[in-house]
C-alpha cells in the first residue's frame, strides 16, 4: 500500500464533520431509539427479554444504515477534491486508476470498520444500560458483515455521484448530489412503517435492513413494515433473501463499475472551480 492509503486513514479518522455525522449523530439516536423510542420497560420474563433483542435488532439495521449514509456524504467530497490529484497519480505515476480506486476502498473500509464496530456496541452497552442485558444478535458476525456490505454500497455509491460530478463539471450540484445516499437510507429506514413490496428488491439500500434483521433475530421478516409485523397484527409476505442478497451485490456491481468507468474518463477538478 501507498503513502496516499496511510493519509486518507489519517485523514478521515481526524476529520471532525465525519466523526460528528458518522458517529456523534447516530449515537444520539441510539439514545432517542433506546430511552424514548422504546416502550419496554423493566424486563421480567423471557417475553420482555426478545423484545429487547428484537429493539436493538431494528436498532442495528436501520440506525447502522444512517451512520454509514452519513459517512458517504464525507466520501464524496473526498472524491472530489482529491479528483485532480487523482488524475496525475494515476497518469504520471505506476499507479493505475484500478489500483488507485482498489487503495481509495481499502483505507475508506478501514474507517468504516471502525464507525461500524462502535455503532455495533454502543447499542448493545445502551441497551444494557436501560434493561441490564446485552442483546447479543443471533449471528453476530453475519450483522457486523452486513454493517460492512452497508458501508461497502454507500461507498461506490457516493463515488459514483461524486465522479458523475466531476465528468459532467456540474459542480454547483455536489451537495445535491452528495446527500443521495442519506436520502436512499431514509428511505428504507420508512420500512419500519411502509411495506413496498416487491419493489424493495429494486430500490437501493432497502433489502439490506431484512438482511440484518434476519442474522439479528433468525426470523425472516417481510418485505416492510416492520413495526406491524412485530406487533402481530396482520400477516405480511416474507422477504426472500436470496433475492434480496443478491439485489444488494447487483447494486454494489453496478456502483463499483460505473466508479471505474467514470474514473477514467475523469480529468479532475480545476483548482479554480474546487469553491462550490
């Protein structure tokens, strides 16, 4: 690895919008989610027990979805100021725009294993906190992975818009554009109360919380509407994992390859035109 992959960890770990959005904001709705959200109270019995697991298990989906959204939003102006140098790197150096994109992934996973892994604890120690159990999920590896693909999609998908950006020097648009990622997480997070059917498998982000909620819980849960699905209301139609599995890789394909493309045809942004 390069000095440019020791930097950008640097960088980012030291970049207080990112660590405030990533990280600050969504605890302080791990403390909403789990203090005033939730209507359980004193845990008495078995019952009171899975309802806490299944709180902190929605907690792992949906809350984890938002922080790795916000993270995005500092992705892509980092995509975007480091655009020109990107551009000499890749042409004047032996580095390839394949290895330099490979490099840019590996040092934004390593922070996105470190947002991941404090999100993933904290609503577990604030859980134990209000009701005196850790709700340990069903496959706590299989979540944690799934925290980690989260983070993987919004990173191709912040690169892609910021990259989008720079080909088509529409720069006036990059805070439009960079909050599309947190737009799309919000948008499943509305799963808690819509169900959109078979549509979920088509629109980005959305199969990813029953793919949490199922390593979390061992339930196949449905295709939304979540809430009402726990409180046992009405029946709902089972989301199908595979399909939901691999409506997420197709996106993440998609995102990665578009980046590529996208990339090479990126010429970097003047330093004149960098104040947007």
């Amino acid at each position: 690895m390069t000095l440019y992959f020791k930097l950008k960890i640097k960088d980012m770990l030291s970049n207080a919008e990112l660590l405030g959005w990533g990280i600050g904001f969504i605890e302080f709705w791990v403390l909403m989610w789990v203090f005033v959200f939730s209507r359980t109270g004193e845990v008495k019995g078995s019952w009171e027990e899975m309802v806490v697991h299944i709180d902190a298990s929605m907690a792992f989906s949906f809350l984890g979805l938002l922080s790795m959204a916000s993270v995005a939003i500092s992705l892509a102006y980092y995509v975007f100021y480091a655009s020109r140098a990107a551009r000499y790197i890749t042409k004047f150096t032996r580095i390839s725009p394949m290895r330099f994109m490979i490099e840019d992934f590996m040092s934004s996973l390593v922070v996105i294993l470190i947002i991941v892994a404090v999100i993933y604890f904290s609503v577990m120690a604030v859980s134990h906190v209000k009701w005196g159990i850790l709700p340990i999920p069903e496959n706590p590896v299989g979540v944690f992975v799934d925290l980690i693909i989260g983070g993987v999609y919004l990173y191709w998908l912040s690169y892609m818009l910021a990259l989008t950006i720079i080909v088509t020097r529409r720069t006036r648009a990059l805070t439009m554009a960079s909050f599309i990622p947190l737009i799309l997480a919000f948008i499943a997070y509305s799963q808690l109360w819509v169900d959109f059917g078979n549509a979920m498998y088509i629109i980005p982000l959305c199969p990813l919380p029953a793919l949490i909620m199922y390593h979390a819980t061992g339930a196949i849960p449905p295709t939304g509407s979540y809430l009402f699905w726990l409180a046992g209301g009405e029946m709902f139609n089972a989301v199908n994992l595979r399909l939901a599995a691999l409506s997420t890789f197709a996106w993440i394909i998609v995102f990665a390859l578009a980046s590529l493309i996208l990339l090479r045809k990126s010429r970097g942004i003047p330093i004149e035109e960098l104040r947007v």
